[in-house]
C-alpha cells in the first residue's frame, strides 16, 4: 500500500509537474479546485488566416495577370516607338556625308566661287531703235546718226512726249497718237512699240532716216 501510494503520489506529482498539453494549464501558486485555467497565448503562427481555395486564388490572379501582361505590352510598344528616334537618328548621323570639296570637279568649284553676273542693263529707247534698224534692212552705220538727230529734236526721245499745239504724241510725235496703235496695244507706254510705228511711217513717207533728216532740216518737221 505504501508503495501503491509512493507511486501514486510520484505520478500525481508528475501529472501536476508535467500536465498534459491537451489539458489546460494551472498557475503554479493556486490549487487545482480553485484555480481558474489560464490558455495558452496565440502565436502569430496559430492566427494565420485560412488559405485560400485552389479556385478562388486563380480567380484573383487572372484578372491580375491579364493587367499585368497588358501593362507589359503597353509599356514594350512605348518603347519601342520611343527608339524609332534614337535609331534613325544614329543612322543619320553615321549616313556618309557629300564628297569633299576637295574631290568636287573643278568646273564645279569655280561656278561655286564665281561672282554672280549683275542683271542685264535696261535697254533705252536708242539702244532699241539701234537694233531696229536692221528689221528694215537700214545699215545702223549710216542711218542712226540722222535718226537721233531726227526725234532728239522731235521728243527728246520721251515716251509720253506730247505736242500741246499739234496733238502729237510719243517719241515719234504721231499726229493723232492713237495711229500707233496699229505697231501694238501698249503704244502709249511702250517705247519698243512707237519706235516700231515710226520707223514704218519713216520708210513709207521718205525712204530712210536720212531723207527724213533732210526734210525736217529744210520744212521744220517731217
């Protein structure tokens, strides 16, 4: 019996000194009757939420995915489009250059360095009727010199000369000046057109610019 109880009391101390963890812990310093049970604080580990379904983790993720791969692609088209640039821009740069001047041809490099030809003179009314003469098969040798002399006198070569007393008009003082409208429309302000129309009357009325000369010396007018 003394036994039984020595065993008895070792496991009942035993039981109280090393409880089982599926029964609920005493304090140290209250007895079994009047002690309330104190549970064992939660951990981290035993406040973890259930893990989610298989199904429903897949249903989260795909739309997360789909979002994903389109900002992927969104982000891949922007820069592929901002390299564009950058590329043609290198290729411009590595594009080889004109030959240089110093393979240019000569002709080249002197059409390159000459001056630019100034603009043709204006030519006068003289200058004109100059060139005229030929047209009426007149040598410019022996006729000009009476022809200037001739309407130097008559109009001072002046397009818009006007006789008050006469009427006349123009370099060759036609008398009405609308005649000369018969060398060409603009016969009041071309001086191509008047010289055209006199030198025709001057060939019909005397012959030359000399024989028209020589009237005009000896009448006062031709």
């Amino acid at each position: 019996m003394r036994g039984r109880a020595q065993v008895s009391g070792w496991s009942a101390e035993r039981a109280v000194r090393v409880p089982d963890r599926r029964l609920v812990l005493f304090s140290s310093g209250a007895s079994q009757s009047s002690a309330r049970p104190v549970l064992p604080a939660r951990s981290h580990l035993s406040a973890r939420k259930p893990a989610r379904s298989p199904r429903l983790r897949l249903a989260v993720s795909g739309p997360v995915v789909a979002l994903v791969a389109m900002a992927g692609g969104i982000a891949g088209n922007s820069s592929a489009g901002a390299a564009v640039p950058a590329v043609t821009a290198a290729q411009a740069a590595a594009a080889p250059a004109g030959p240089p001047a110093s393979t240019r041809p000569a002709a080249e490099l002197a059409a390159l360095t000459r001056p630019a030809a100034a603009p043709a003179a204006r030519r006068g009314p003289r200058q004109i009727a100059r060139a005229m003469l030929a047209r009426f098969h007149w040598s410019a040798a022996r006729q000009f010199r009476a022809l200037n002399k001739l309407w130097t006198q008559e109009s001072g070569w002046r397009v818009h000369a006007y006789n008050r007393h006469s009427g006349a008009r123009g370099i060759p003082q036609a008398d009405p000046g609308r005649k000369m409208a018969s060398a060409g429309p603009d016969w009041a302000t071309s001086a191509s057109t008047q010289i055209r129309w006199g030198l025709r009357y001057i060939r019909s009325r005397y012959g030359s610019p000399r024989a028209a000369w020589g009237h005009e010396v000896n009448a006062g007018w031709y």
